[in-house]
C-alpha cells in the first residue's frame, strides 16, 4: 500500500513544471534547515556557546531569501500562463471551443422526426 503511495507521488512530482518543483524542493530545503537550526540552538544552549549559531544563521539566511524568491516567481508565472492572454489559458480556451463545435456538428447530424 505505501509502495503505490509513493509511486502515486513520484508520478504527481513528474508531471508538475520544473518552477513548481523547484519551490516545493526548496521548501523542503528551507524546513530542514530550520529544524537543524533548531537542534543547533538547543546544542548551543546545552553547551553554553552561541558561536556556531551565529555561523549557522549567517548561512540559512541567504537559503530563505533563495526561496522567497523562487516561490514569488513561480506564483508571478502560473498567473501569467493562467490568465487571459497566457498559454495554458488560451489552449484550454480552444479546447472548450473545439469541444462545443464537435457537439454542436454531432447534434445537426441527428435526424429529427
């Protein structure tokens, strides 16, 4: 059961775009980072020192701006591709209109009584 979980999530993570993944990598980047974070301060609090802290944090924090970042750019592109004028916006548009004229020759092909 947990293999065809995992299978399932491998196959949604495969057909996401490459800027959606790479926001949901960072941010399981980003959270494990914090928690390291976290285990780090508690060490330090246990130890009486605050030096490796410091470092840690002078080296998570370009982590975070990377991930605002990414994330901002990604949001910014999903609605510009979703919105009027966008690419998935306007295929799905003809879609729906080849869609309608299909139906619409189906329905002048049935012959009323």
């Amino acid at each position: 059961m947990a293999n065809k979980k995992k299978n399932r999530l491998l196959k949604h993570l495969k057909s996401i775009g490459f800027t959606n993944r790479l926001s949901l990598y960072s941010l399981g980047f980003l959270m494990v980072s914090i928690v390291l974070g976290f285990i780090l301060a508690v060490m330090s609090i246990n130890h009486e020192t605050n030096f490796a802290l410091a470092a840690y944090t002078c080296s998570v924090a370009p982590i975070g701006t990377f991930v605002s970042i990414a994330i901002g750019k990604s949001i910014d592109k999903s609605k510009f591709e979703n919105t009027s004028g966008g690419v998935k916006y306007e295929m799905a548009l003809a879609s729906l209109n080849a869609t309608d004229q299909a139906e619409s020759i189906e329905d002048d092909s049935i012959p009323t009584i």
